[in-house]
C-alpha cells in the first residue's frame, strides 16, 4: 500500500532525475551559444573592417580635396599677384591723369571679374571635394540600410 507523502516530504522529493539528458541539453547550449558567439563575432569584424575602409576613404579623399583646394587658392594668389604688377608696371609709364584713372579702372574692374571667377571655382571645388570626401561615408550608410531592411 502506497504511503501518502507529506507536503514537505512532496516539495523536496526529486523527480526521476537523468543526468544523461542534464549533459545533453548542456552540450546543446554551450554549442549553440559558441555558434551565436562566431557568428557575432563575424559579423563584428567585417563591421570593424567596412568602417576602417570607409575612414580611410575618407581620410584619402579629404587628404586630395585639400591639395587641390591649396592649388586652385595659390593659383588665385599668382594670378592676382601678376596682375597687380603687370599694373604697377603700367601706372609708371602714366602721362596724364585722365590715363591713370582709365587704368585703375580696367584694373578695378578685372580684378572684381577675377575675384568673381576665383570664388567660383574655389566653391566648385569645395563642393567637389565635399561630395567626394562624403562618397565614402554615404556608400557604407546604404550598405547598412540594405543589410538592416533585409534582416
């Protein structure tokens, strides 16, 4: 006949136990979670790698958009620095002043349309340099967007 247990007795009393199957699911998660760990760890890596492509991009394009914003200004510094003596050369051999005014005036008005000019390549090549040096940046945010809508 069987014995009516105890509530006490019930609440610490072991169910059959299977070791084998304690193990079993063990091995499942620690496998599982190693797999979950590579895979994280993957994808870290290539993220890693992508964003130090994408800096050194970057870097590169904002290096070469420098030198070429250097050159167009020391480009502008030289012609103007021409001009100015080919009219200092000019006012020397000034015989009246009705010629002298004529001549600052062409040079007043040159320099305005050279001034004109060079800030408008300058900004063109501002804007070059911009859109080159954020090329980089712009491809690696639409690599993400691509990846995180088709995840």
């Amino acid at each position: 006949m069987a014995t009516k247990k105890t509530p006490a007795e019930d609440v610490f009393a072991f169910a059959a136990f299977d070791p084998a199957k304690l193990t079993e699911s063990y091995r499942e998660f620690a496998e599982n979670g190693v797999a979950q760990s590579k895979e994280a760890y993957a994808k870290l890596k290539t993220a890693a790698e992508d964003a130090t492509k994408t800096v050194e991009q970057t870097l590169e394009s904002a290096q070469a958009g420098s030198v070429e914003l250097s050159l167009k200004a020391i480009d502008a510094v030289r012609t103007n620095a021409d001009n100015s003596l080919s009219h200092v050369e000019a006012l020397l051999g000034v015989k009246s002043v009705s010629e002298l005014v004529e001549l600052q005036s062409a040079f007043f008005r040159s320099q305005a349309e050279a001034a004109v000019e060079q800030a408008r390549d300058l900004q063109e090549a501002a804007r070059k340099v911009a859109e080159d040096v954020s090329k980089p940046g712009k491809a690696a945010y639409e690599k993400v967007a691509k990846t995180i809508k088709a995840g």
